[in-house]
C-alpha cells in the first residue's frame, strides 16, 4: 500500500514547500536521481491499491476457527478437552472473546460451558490457565453465569486452590473474579458459606497492592451480604487497621470502606472502642486526598454512635476542628455529608454540645448546600447543637 504522493508525510508537515522541491532535496539527501514520474505536481496515481490487503493465509494463532451462529459454542466446547494445548488455549481465548455477548453468555450457560472450564483451572500451562480466568470472569458479569459458577463445587474448589498459584498474574485474575462474583449478594453468599473470607483474609497481607486492593473491593461486597460476623471473628478489623495505617492511598481508602461496613454491627463498634480505634481515625482525617479523608469520615460516622466514643471524641479537639473544615467542603459532597452526620452523633454529649455551640456554630450554619440530603442532615445537626434539655430551662 502506497500513498498518492510521493514523501507524502513530509508534504503534509511542510504545506508550504512546494512539493517538487522537496521531492527532490529528499533525492538528493539519499544520493537518489530524481526523474522519477512521481515528482511532477501533480502526482500520479501508484498502481498500487489504496485498501489494507491482508493474504489469505494469514491465521490468528491464538484463536480457533468459530463456527457460524449457532454451532460456535458447541464446537469450542467440544475442543476444551483436546489432548493439545494448543487447541484448548486457542478455544479458551475464541470463547472468551465471543461470551463478551450477553446472548453467547446464556447459551453458554445453557451448554454448561463454566463446568467444563472448571478442571482446567489447574491445568500445566499457566497461559490456560489465566485465560480460563478472564472467561469466567466474562461469564459472571451476567446473573446466571454467576449462579452457575457459585453452584459448581469443583469449580469453587479449583478456584480456591488457584488463590496460592505460583504466577503472580494468575492470582491477579483470580481475584478480579472474586469481586466479579462476590457483586450480588446471592452469589456473594455462596462465597461466604464456601469459605473465601477466611482465604481472602489469610491472602490479603501477602499480596501486592493490585491484588490487595482487589481483594479489599471483594471484602466490602462479602460483608455487605453475610459476612460482618465471620470476617470480624477471623480478624478481619485488625487487618483493615493496619491496612489504612501502613498501605497507599487507594488501600487506605478501600481499607476505610471495608471498616465501615464492619463497624456497621454492635460487636465492632465495641471493638472500635476498646482499641482506640477513633484516634487512629483522626490522624488519617488529616490527609489530602479528598477519597482517604470521605472514607474515614464515613468510618468515623459509625464509630461514634456508641455513648462511650461520643466521651471519647470529646478528648480529641483536633477531631472536631477537623470535622467542621470538612462540613464546609462542598466540593466533596461524600466528604461533607459524612462530616456532618459524625459530628451530629459526637453533639449529642452535652459536653461537645456545649463547645460546638460556642465555637463552631457560625459555621456550621455557613455550610454551603448544594444538595438534599446534605441540607436535610444540616437542619438536623442545628437542631441537635440548639437543643436545651426541660431542666435547664
């Protein structure tokens, strides 16, 4: 494939050179003569097509024939299983790309495709394997294809095997499709009864921090279903702790998410409580990244619901200078609403309630409002910095 002009890049940078001249400064940079048909102004047209031109005989080697419309599916399936690995990795890689279809996904969940997948999680080649991965990965971003793969045991256990697999790249895999899985809390229970919290937990600190993360977004969704009680017996706020304290900033953040979700039951409030929990909070509200500081506000809200934080809120002045520049970051909305739920839960001690009155109060009523529900928590939160009990009045 040629172009009409001849040095045609050079003609399209240099408009204003007159092409011959530049034809021929080209020629003579090369120690090439310059009669040549191609430099008169206009250029010939080449006797060469203009189209891309690919030969007949080029063959994609990592994908395998596809049959037409319906016959695709069964003829892959049909070469999952064939004694070279080369087929089955091409099949895996034509069948990954074809289920990117929502229809393909249920006709592969018709044909069992996810159980025939499922023994070839451990196979030889690493390269099948992490490719059997992103297929089920691919399948369970649709409803069914989870329900299929949460209700086939072997391949539930093959999966929990692939967690230790020596290729760092296949454990990233497998971990995406855990937080694929673990999205709706019906398979997301599965997860749980199946174990995967405590192999998630047992994992989490060993990884590195694509991984990590990845496991943490899995965790959040675990707990939002079944799993408070489990992961919070199995150590799992421990683990969240040091994660915000000693991870990056995208950990910390996830970390926080996670220690909200768990400090949602009675029994992890207490726990927050006795460990000092609040403190640590606080030093975290300090940083600069708006997701860190949203995270830990939200953490926050819900560590302090409890009598005994509220008095303990009340020895960390920095906590509630800190909430007040928070409530007033309207540019945060998360920031912000979560910044004012915390500290209305901390007013409700007569103590706070008395100091926010007298030193914050002009600013909690300058909080600039750009939303409902911000403004509704705000009228909230006034009421309770203005309530006065019967007996003092």
């Amino acid at each position: 494939m040629h172009p009409l002009n001849k040095n045609s890049y050079l003609q399209s940078r240099t408009q204003d050179i007159n092409s011959r001249i530049l034809n021929r400064s080209v020629d003579v940079a090369r120690n090439q003569p310059t009669l040549d048909e191609s430099d008169f102004d206009p250029g010939y047209n080449r006797l060469t097509s203009q189209y891309p031109y690919i030969p007949s005989t080029h063959i994609d080697p990592t994908r395998r024939p596809v049959a037409f419309g319906r016959w695709a599916l069964p003829k892959l399936k049909r070469e999952l299983h064939n004694k070279d690995n080369k087929i089955v990795l091409q099949a895996v890689t034509s069948l990954s790309d074809l289920l990117h279809d929502s229809e393909r996904v249920y006709d592969a969940v018709t044909l069992k495709i996810p159980n025939r997948l499922a023994d070839l999680l451990t196979h030889e080649m690493p390269e099948i394997r992490e490719r059997v991965c992103i297929t089920l990965t691919t399948l369970a971003g649709i409803a069914s294809g989870r329900e299929v793969i949460v209700k086939c045991n072997l391949l539930m256990d093959n999966l929990a095997k692939l967690m230790d697999d020596e290729e760092e790249t296949i454990r990233f895999k497998v971990a995406i499709l855990l937080e694929m899985i673990a999205r709706t809390w019906f398979a997301a229970d599965y997860l749980v009864d199946a174990g995967f919290i405590k192999l998630i937990l047992d994992r989490i600190s060993k990884e590195i921090d694509n991984i990590k993360l990845t496991y943490l977004e899995a965790l959040m969704f675990l707990m939002y279903a079944e799993g408070k009680d489990e992961a919070l017996s199995l150590g799992a706020f421990d683990l969240f702790v040091s994660c915000m304290e000693e991870g990056t900033d995208f950990i910390v953040t996830k970390a926080a998410d996670c220690l909200l979700m768990l400090t949602s039951i009675r029994p992890a409030k207490e726990i927050a409580f006795d460990k000092q929990t609040l403190q640590r909070l606080t030093q975290l509200l300090y940083r600069d990244n708006f997701e860190i500081y949203s995270s830990v506000a939200s953490a926050i809200m819900f560590c302090t619901i409890k009598s005994r934080a509220k008095i303990q809120a009340k020895e960390m002045p920095r906590l509630l200078e800190r909430l007040i520049v928070l409530m007033n970051d309207w540019k945060c909305r998360s920031a912000q609403l979560f910044s004012i739920k915390a500290l209305t839960n901390i007013c409700e001690y007569p103590d706070v309630r008395t100091e926010v009155k007298q030193k914050y109060l002009d600013k909690v009523e300058e909080i600039i409002v750009n939303d409902e529900n911000v403004r509704r928590h705000k009228e909230i939160l006034l009421t309770v910095i203005k309530w006065v009990p019967r007996s003092a009045t």
